[in-house]
C-alpha cells in the first residue's frame, strides 16, 4: 500500500539545498577561520565572529559567481587578505575623514623601525648618537607601559614604542569615531 502526501516547501528546500550549507560552512571554516583564531568566551564576540565569517564567505562567492571571470581562480586566502585590507583602509569612513584618498595613504605608512647604535633622541631630523651604550634602551612613550625598547615608528622617529603599543598606535589611526 503507497501513501501519498503533500510535501511542504520547507521540507523540499532543505533536501534540495543542504549541500549549499554545507559547503558555505567547508569554506567558512578553512584555512584561517575567524571563529578559530579569535578565542573568546563571550557570546557577543562570538555571535560576532560568525556573522563577519558568514559576510565573508558571502562576499567571496558573490565575487566567485557575478565579478570574476570563468579563468579567474582566486582562493579564499588571498581574498580574505584583500577584503581584510579594503575594510582597514575604508574610504567611506564618513564626514569626519575630509583628507583625499592619496594623503590619506602617504599618512598611513607606519613600519617598526630600530634606532642606530648610540643613539639618544632625534633631533632636527638627525639622530643625536652619544650614549655610551650601543644598544640604549629607552622607556616606552605611552602611559602606563614602562618596557624598555630601542623602537620607533617611522612616522615619528625618536618616541619610543613597544610592539604592543606599535599595534595600536597604527589602530590609532583607523578609529572611527
């Protein structure tokens, strides 16, 4: 004896498309995945982390399916990479950013330099070279770090960073308000 039913949509769009979900997750989770590298314990981070990796993928398959050309074979690595990069150096900010693109950029170069050997302070432009020491440490410029360093960043030789707070002085920059 056969029973026949209606099959309703939702059971019919499940069997039909579970393999785009599990794809989509494959590619969410492969090579460097957000989830995985930010180790947090909070659930709004978390929360996070999983929407920006659903954009993510997101982002790439529609560039896979409607931007790139058939030959092109971008991978989802260097994707990541580039869309990281386009998100960090946004140019719709706002109002607040009044400056044009290519200032902008010339601004944003910052590297972690070290300073030359006997090397006290910069001063008009010139390193003042007469510690005693060939390797003088100085104290760290920000508030409350007290590491011992002999790096700068090249945008402002001669104040003192450590890599720590390297990191957020080029954050710094970036900050929307």
């Amino acid at each position: 004896m056969t029973t026949r039913f209606k099959y309703t949509e939702p059971f019919a769009n499940h069997f039909l498309y579970r393999h785009c979900v599990d794809d989509h997750n494959n590619l969410r989770h492969s090579g460097i995945s957000i989830e995985e590298t930010w180790r947090t314990h909070r659930w709004p981070n978390r929360v996070f982390a999983f929407l920006l990796a659903i954009a993510e993928v997101n982002a790439f398959l529609a560039f896979r399916c409607f931007v790139w050309e058939k030959k092109d074979k971008t991978e989802l690595l260097p994707f990541r990479k580039k869309l990281a990069l386009a998100l960090i150096m946004n140019e719709w900010h706002g109002e607040q950013s009044k400056e044009s693109p290519a200032t902008r950029k010339r601004k944003a170069t910052h590297s972690l330099a070290t300073a030359p050997t006997h090397a006290t302070k910069f001063f008009n432009g010139n390193w003042v070279c007469n510690a005693k020491a060939p390797y003088q440490q100085h104290v760290c410029r920000v508030r409350g770090c007290k590491k011992q360093v002999r790096s700068h960043c090249i945008c402002s030789p001669g104040h003192w960073l450590c890599l720590d707070c390297f990191q957020d002085h080029v954050l710094d920059e970036y900050e929307v308000i």
